[in-house]
C-alpha cells in the first residue's frame, strides 16, 4: 500500500509540472530577445539557461522580446 501511494505521490507531482509547462503557452530566449510558442522547433534546440517562460503574449511583448517569424506567436 505504502509503495501505491507513493507512486501515486510521484504521478501526481510529474502531472503538475507537465501541465505548468503545457500552460505556460510562451518561452523566450534571453539571449536572442525572440519569443515562440512552446511547441516551436526553435524551442526544442534552445539553450534551457536561456529560456524564460511566459504565460501571455503580452507579458512576453511588455518584457521586451520579438515574436519568432517561424512560429508567429
Ligand atoms: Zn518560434
């Protein structure tokens, strides 16, 4: 019983993390001030340290970042 719960802990806590990412809708890449949609190839070959996420279009714009002309986010 004790190792179902705490696989259920783990499945709960990996579920959350997964849907904070899902929602997060936006990431940027501080070093190139571009912004993408989280699901944009560029996103996938960008450096983690640079990414900042964002969870409108607005706060990513209000940051100062220019919309990816792949993914026109
Ligand atoms: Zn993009």
């Amino acid at each position: 019983m004790k190792k179902f719960l705490s696989a259920f802990v783990v499945g709960v806590m990996i579920f959350s993390v997964l849907s904070v990412v899902l929602a997060a809708g936006y990431v940027g890449n501080a070093n190139s001030k571009i912004f993408h949609y989280s699901d944009c190839s560029f996103v996938g070959k960008m450096n983690s340290a640079n990414k900042v996420i964002f969870s409108s279009r607005d706060e990513a714009v209000q940051s100062g970042y220019r919309p990816c002309k792949k993914c026109h986010p």
